[in-house]
C-alpha cells in the first residue's frame, strides 16, 4: 500500500494510530535471535510502523516487543510486514533507512485491548503522510 489516503481523500487505516516509542525485534525464520532496537513511528491494535536500518522484506515474520510511552509491561507479539519503504526521514549516503508497515499476526486479545486503550488515552491526529499500517 503506497499511500494511507484514498483518492476520495479518506482514510484507509483499520484502527487508531499513535505515536510510540521503541521496539525490539528479531527474525522468526532466522537462526540466531540476536535482537535489534527500532524506533517505532506510530501503533495502533493492529499494527505498527517502525524505522530501521536494514531492507526487511515484506511479507517476513518478526517477534517485536513493544515498549509503550506509558512505562507499561512490554507488549510481545509476532508482526507481518506488510510494506517496506525507503523512509524519508533520514537519508545518508552510506547506509539506507526504511519504515516498515507491520500487522500484528499473533496478538493476544489482552493486549490488543491494551493497545486499543493506549490509542484512545494518547490519541492525536497524525498527518497521513505520518500513518502506517
């Protein structure tokens, strides 16, 4: 999906998004489990955008944990990547920046509630050029 806006200039997300904070993740098909930091562009119950330093592509399995801006227990799931994106928020001639578009594949109805409450709690708008997944 290239863009988080219809033509008719509505909005295409399924849920709520607010920005979040950090993440982990790791492949799920990779031999090792050697985790990496993330900064996470936004979160909503159903996914998540995050920047990285490395081309994921989409269609990939990740285990995330997801550290909320509210201190709260982190949140540990299984995401899809649906999208990968060279970001545009940092360039750099030596080394490549992507935001990756995740859905959440394996979440606990616990804590999408969790989330669904976040969203609602630390609602703002986000610009669409802003939202992801």
């Amino acid at each position: 999906m290239d863009s988080d806006v219809k033509k008719d200039g509505s909005e295409r997300r399924r849920a709520k998004r607010v920005y979040a904070s950090f993440v982990e993740y790791c492949r799920a098909e990779a031999l090792s489990s050697q985790k990496y930091q993330a900064f996470a562009e936004n979160i909503s119950a159903t996914g998540i955008c995050i920047f990285v330093n490395e081309l994921i592509e989409a269609g990939s399995l990740l285990l995330i944990t997801i550290y909320l801006l509210d201190g709260s227990t982190p949140i540990e799931t299984k995401g899809r990547v649906a999208w990968t994106r060279p970001s545009v928020f940092v360039t750099s001639k030596d080394k490549k920046h992507f935001d990756l578009g995740i859905e959440f594949v394996d979440i606990s109805e616990e804590d999408r509630e969790r989330l669904l409450h976040y969203t609602v709690r630390y609602a703002h708008e986000i610009p669409p050029s802003e939202k992801a997944v």
